[in-house]
C-alpha cells in the first residue's frame, strides 16, 4: 500500500508536528484506518473546530495533487512511514508526518543539524547575524534546517 497520500492529507489537517495526529495514530493500527475514519465519520471525539474545519475543507484528492506538484517542481516527500525517514526525528515527541525537502536529502541522517528560527518581522541587523551565523555553522558542517514559516529562516 502507497500511505503517502494518507500522511500527506493529515499533515494538511493537523498540520506538522502535533500531538493531535499521534493521539488518532495510537488508536489505530494504520494511517489509512486514521484517515478512512476521519473522513467517513468526521465526528471523532475531541476534533477541534480548526480540524473539522480542515477535514471537510482537504480531500484524499488534494493530497494527490500536492504530491503530484511536489513530483514536477522536484521536491521530495518523505513520510513517517518511509525508510528514510530521519531517525533524529522518527523518536521526537509529535514528529512531523511528511517533510518536504528540495535537494540532497541524504544531509538529513547527518548528526549536526541545527534549527535557524526567529521573528517574523526581523530587522536588517538580525538578518544580518543571522545570516553570519548560519554561513560559518554551514562551512563547518552543521546542516541548517527551516520550517519555512514566515521569519528570518527564509529571508
């Protein structure tokens, strides 16, 4: 079975990195059962207005779509469920169910990672420093790594 679909759809439904999609994880045996389940009932107890929401809002169909565009503009999907998968990762409190990496992404399995966040609203001197910052960390090695949320990890 290709679960890619399925992990793809809860990471739009709850987002990455949230308790919420492994507390439905732990009651069931796959994530498809999860998935068939929250969009056949919809009425899963606890479900927030923001998940129902989402729910009724992203289809399995949306999912496919997303993968078939990340396919053309050549960025890659890697699920909880694939080999792949980080391990730095894989035993995190609330993993985050797929990522979305654009290039070589055997830099993942790398020990020295580090996480560049900050203000959503940075000044020229922040992104100045943290530009520095990041440029000496990248030439020893260390692997930066970014959510891409609004911020300085992509200015």
């Amino acid at each position: 079975m290709n679960s890619k679909k399925y992990w793809v759809w809860l990471s739009m439904v709850f987002g990455g990195g949230t308790y919420r999609l492994w507390q439905f994880m732990s009651v069931f045996e796959t994530v498809e059962e999860v998935c068939c389940e929250l969009i056949s009932t919809g009425r899963a107890v606890g479900l927030t207005e923001n998940e129902i929401h989402n729910i009724k809002s992203y289809n399995l169909k949306d999912a496919e779509t997303l993968i078939a565009e990340c396919d053309k503009r050549g960025i890659s999907i890697i699920t909880y469920a694939d080999s792949d998968y980080p391990s730095h990762l894989r035993f995190i409190p609330d993993p985050p169910p797929a990522l979305f990496c654009k290039g070589n992404t055997a830099c993942l399995s790398g020990t020295k990672t580090i996480t560049c966040v900050g203000t959503r609203k940075a000044g020229n001197y922040s992104i100045s420093a943290c530009s520095r910052i990041c440029s000496e960390l990248a030439k020893k090695g260390y692997i930066i790594t970014s959510g891409f949320a609004v911020g300085i990890d992509i200015t």
